[in-house]
C-alpha cells in the first residue's frame, strides 16, 4: 500500500488553481533564480509539454516570472507578475514548445542573463503538489529538488576536486544527507551537488573556490 501524506492531499499554500501548473512553477523558477547573480535583466522561458498548451490559463507564465523575481508560491503578487517584471525592467518572453515530446509533461526552461552579463540555463519539472525536481543546468543532466540545503559546485572534471569538496565539507562540520557528481563528458564541465539537512555552514563558498579546477559555487537555502 502506497504511503499519501497529509501535504499530498491539502497541498501547498499557493495563488493560482493548479499545485502542478503553478506553485510548481513558481518554485522551479525561485530555486533558478537562487543559481545565478542578481539583478536578472533578461529571462526567457521555454514551455514543454502541458505546461505548452495551458501556461496562460492556468497562471504558470505569471508563476514562473513572480518566481524568477523571488516570490513565494503564496505570494499575491503573483498575480500582477508582469507588470512588476515591466516595472523592474526585466525582459521576459514565454516560449511553447510542442515538437520535443521526450520530456516530463510539465517541463520548462528558464535561460536568465544578468546585469554582469552572465547567463544561465536551468530545466524544471513540476512533479505535482507543489514538489519540483531541477533536471539540467546549461545542459548538464542533473537531479535535486531543493527540498534540502545545497551546495552546487561547478568543476572541471579533473582528479582531487571531489576530494577537496568533502574535506572542506568535512572540516566545516556539513552533515551530508545526499553527494552526487553530474558530468557533461570526461575531462569537461561537472556539477557536484551536495544536499544536507541542517543550514549550509557560514561563509562555505569561500574554501570551497580556493581550487584552480572550481569555476563556480551555488548555496541554496530552501
């Protein structure tokens, strides 16, 4: 007999009628928004899917943009999202896809570019009662829902950069609940993602980049 939580059935406090096709959305693009330097001047977003053929009924482009600005799936803002987004001088633009159908029904892509210039590419799948799974980021298959606290660290895939992430994690006293390393090919761009479940420790980042082969490093509170 499968095990149905209390969340699974009231769901998550949201705006919008739909936990999949909103607070779903909201919290893929606010998880996306925590990857990458603020302010975001330019975001656009590319719909797979169901997400495709009823983001504008069902409020998902209004919660991917309130998201993207940083606000929670219950926020009332939402639902003035673009006007706020025109007001901060954010450049959005929605994008339906129905020719890639090898994809979880309610996807999306969120391409983000920042003031500093850099941009960023983040895949969401909205799995239903409000939980999300991040699947790619520029292009690299990954898996984490940010339900924990996470360490993302972008590496050059090269012998001992894992082992000075666990010994920095280590000698900061870090109680890993989950450590998984996503690659795009031998030798190229990797993604360490570590998840724990207490408050990622103060000032973390820091260690953590003083390795030629780090290039970035993402902390995510949820």
């Amino acid at each position: 007999m499968s095990f149905i939580s209390v969340f699974d059935v009231l769901g998550p406090n949201m705006i919008g009628p739909s936990s999949s096709h909103t607070a779903g959305a909201a919290a893929i693009a606010l998880l996306a928004r925590k990857m990458i330097a603020p302010p975001i001047v330019q975001a656009e977003f590319t719909l797979y899917g169901s997400f495709a053929k009823t983001y504008r009924g069902h409020g998902t482009d209004r919660a991917l943009l309130g998201g993207l600005m940083g606000f929670e799936t219950d926020d009332k803002r939402i639902r003035e999202s673009f006007a706020i987004a025109r007001e901060r001088e954010l450049d959005f633009r929605f994008t339906p896809c129905t020719t890639e159908t090898e994809v979880h029904p309610n996807t999306v892509d969120i391409r983000m570019k920042n003031a500093a210039g850099q941009e960023m590419t983040v895949r969401g799948e909205s799995l239903g009662g409000g939980k999300v799974r991040i699947a790619r980021i520029n292009g690299v298959e990954v898996d984490f829902t940010g339900e924990y606290s996470t360490v993302i660290v972008v590496q050059q895939d090269k012998p001992g950069v894992v082992a000075h992430i666990t010994k920095v994690l280590s000698d900061h006293g870090m109680n890993i609940a989950f450590m998984r390393l996503f690659r795009e090919a031998k030798g190229h761009t990797a993604y360490t993602i570590v998840e724990s479940d207490g408050r990622l420790p103060e000032g973390i980042d820091a260690p953590l980049r003083n390795n030629p082969n780090v290039q970035d490093v993402m902390l995510l509170e949820p």
